[in-house]
C-alpha cells in the first residue's frame, strides 16, 4: 500500500488500542484554536479535530502523523500543509503565525 495508507494505519492502531501522545502547541500569541488533522482524513476530504482549549495549551492524541495549525476568527493564522510526526509520550509543536 502507498505510504499515506500505512502512515494512516499507525494512527487507527493507536487510537484502538489507546496509545497516545500528550501534545503541547504554542503561538506566540496565546489565543488561538488548533486543528488537527492526519493524512488520511486530509485525502478523504474530512474535518479537523478542533483543540478543546486556546493556545497555548494541550492536547492528547492518539501517536500519528498530522495536519496542525492555528485559527483565529475561523480563519487560518499559519501553514495548514505543515506536517508532523506525534510518536512521543510527550510532543511540542510550536506554529508559526
């Protein structure tokens, strides 16, 4: 299978057998919703997580490859293409606005 397919997998097993990361995002201005978003629900055309708090602040997820950026207003406030890797018990993603 194509790698996205795999890289999707990971993050179903994980999120079966509930192994996840607790992820820390910051903006340097306080105040924003993250979203969340892993290849697979990007190629399907499905929505994004929403964080439950503003930044800057923490989210549990399950370990995965994802989407992450920032929304003021609704509207993104940084790069919704950038990608990165939650495999760690403990991420930091910090997103530039």
């Amino acid at each position: 299978p194509p790698a996205e397919q795999l890289l999707e997998r990971v993050t179903q097993l994980a999120k079966e057998r509930n192994v996840t990361s607790l992820v820390s995002v910051k903006t340097k201005v306080p105040g924003a919703r993250v979203q969340f978003q892993t290849l697979g629900q990007r190629e399907r055309g499905q929505s994004s997580l929403a964080s439950s708090q503003l930044t800057n602040c923490t989210q549990r997820l399950p370990i995965g490859f994802y989407h992450v950026w920032a929304e003021r207003g609704n509207k993104p406030t940084s790069d919704k293409a950038k990608f990165f890797s939650i495999v760690d018990r403990q991420e930091l993603v910090e997103l530039e606005e």
